[in-house]
C-alpha cells in the first residue's frame, strides 16, 4: 500500500483517474488509495485473477478490466 500512494500522491496534478495492470495486490492497493483520493481506479487483470483478489479490488472501489491472453 506504501508504494500505491506514493505514485499517486507524487503525481501533479493529481489525475482523475489512474490505470494500472495487477494480478492482485497492487490493484487492490491502487484502489484503496485512489478512494480515498477521489481518483477513480481501473486495474486490468489478467482473466485467470485469483477471486479473492478480484473481489478485494472492486469491494476497494476499483474498475476490472481483464485483458486477453
């Protein structure tokens, strides 16, 4: 979580919205800080995403994308 909000609280000026790729904890991470935030959250995940870790991002506020292999 310490490495999500540094990225998103060094970027000036603070975006609206982020994209990230994750297969888990980074999303979730992203997604936590981006609420907090007020920056709205997409993380592309790989379609074989372990589905705690899905459901750990959107419960966070993010949008899931997955991406094709």
């Amino acid at each position: 979580m310490r490495g999500a909000a540094n990225a998103l609280l060094s970027l000036d000026p603070r975006p609206r919205s982020v994209v990230t790729f994750s297969a888990g904890n980074h999303g979730a991470a992203v997604a936590l800080v981006g609420r907090a935030l007020g920056v709205t959250v997409t993380v592309c995940m790989p379609p074989g995403a372990v589905a705690a870790k899905v459901g750990a991002v959107r419960r966070y506020g993010g949008e899931i994308v997955f991406t094709t292999t």
